[in-house]
C-alpha cells in the first residue's frame, strides 16, 4: 500500500494553481469589486467579479473566457480554503506519477468537464420548468469541479490509499470514499439539496476525470 504524508511538496504545477487562485482571489475583489446590484429591477448594473465568473451559453452575461475563469474564481474565503487545501493534500502526488503537463491538462480537463455537465443539467431542468436558459443569469463558479476530477485520479492511482476525515470521523479506503462522494453529490443534486452548491458540477468533474483515466489507462484498473 502507498504511504501517504500529512506534508506534501509545495512544487510544481500544484504550487502554481494555489497561487493563481489565491491571486485571483485577492486581485477580483481589489480590482473588480464586488457586484453591483440595482435593488429595484433585481438587475446587476456592475459584474465586478462576477464577470470572471461562467453564465449560461446565450446569457447576455456570458463570454467565452469564463469557461476558463471560472474555475480560478471562488465565492469567499472557505470556498478557496478548502479547494485548495484538498489541492494540496491530494494533487502533489497525481502529479508526481504522471508529471506536470498531464496532471495540468488533466485538472483543465475536469474544471471544463465540470462546466459542461453543470449546464446541461441546468439547462434541461430549466426548460422543464418552462424558463428559458438563457435569462438564467446565476453564475457558477470555484475549483470545485477540477478538485473532484483530483479525487478520481486519486482513488484511480491509490486505491489502497487510507482517506481519515475529522467530521463525521470516519476512515476509507480510496477506491470507496470517491465514489460514496460522487454518489452523494448525484443524490444531492437530484434532490436539490444545499441551494447554490453546484453538485453536478462537482459530479462532472469526477466523470469527466474517471472517462480520461479510462482514456489513457484503456479501461485498465488497477
């Protein structure tokens, strides 16, 4: 079984990803500001930066280069603490075993996986509410999505790999905890429970990670 250290190297592609998320975290909120709301039409007259966040494709707050901001963005100071620290627990040993350039394109990979799930759940259930998918204009936002396709590659490499959580206190094995995690988020999701947690994207992230995996690893598991 693969040992598993509490410190992890603060290296390669994983130190560059906190710090540009850190960055954008201090940058936005110096630089951009928070957004700016008309409190009698409910209508933003300023994105601040929320701009950097991704809307729905045909939303008038939608542009192309969210699909990329987005996943370098985090809501508040809890959402970025705790996407980067599974970042930093679980990411440096991904990248050890597969270098910088795939672990790199494999963390893009997921952050857009995430996105494109998101939406497309979010646009069918809209329609089937009778709104139209693009007035939805509720950002998404966070490193979530790509932190889950982190966790797949995790239980993919180190299976074996013991995961001890602090609350509830309870220990697994790698190839148990990921998927009793996506399996909460699909059931969360489902259910529409936690408003404003993205579930599907945090799900698609995982898919689109393990369909990668399959990928590279031709359906091989370990």
């Amino acid at each position: 079984m693969s040992q598993f250290q509490f410190y992890q190297p603060f290296t390669g592609v994983v130190r560059h990803l906190i710090i540009i998320n850190v960055l954008m975290f201090v940058g936005t909120y110096i630089i951009l500001g928070e957004p700016q709301r008309d409190y009698t039409t409910g209508e933003y007259y300023d994105m601040g930066r929320l701009a950097l966040a991704v809307y729905m494709p045909g939303s008038e707050h939608f542009q192309p280069y969210q699909i990329a901001t987005h996943m370098f963005m985090h809501g508040n100071l809890m959402h970025l603490l705790f996407n980067m620290l599974a970042l930093y627990i679980f990411g440096p040993m991904i990248e050890m075993v597969w270098g910088h350039r795939r672990f790199l394109f494999y963390y893009i990979f997921c952050g857009v996986g995430a996105y494109i799930l998101y939406t497309g759940v979010q646009w069918w259930e809209l329609q089937q509410m009778g709104m139209d998918p693009r007035a939805w204009n509720v950002p998404m936002l966070g490193a979530s999505g790509a932190v889950f396709g982190i966790l797949a590659a995790f239980a993919y490499l180190f299976p074996n790999q013991i995961i001890s959580l602090l609350f509830p206190p309870i220990s697994l094995k790698a190839k148990y905890f990921v998927p009793i995690m996506a399996g909460l988020e699909l059931f969360y999701g489902v259910q529409r429970f936690s408003t404003g947690v993205a579930h599907f994207a945090h799900l698609g992230g995982a898919v689109f990670g393990f369909i990668l995996i399959m990928i590279w690893y031709r359906g091989r598991f370990q």
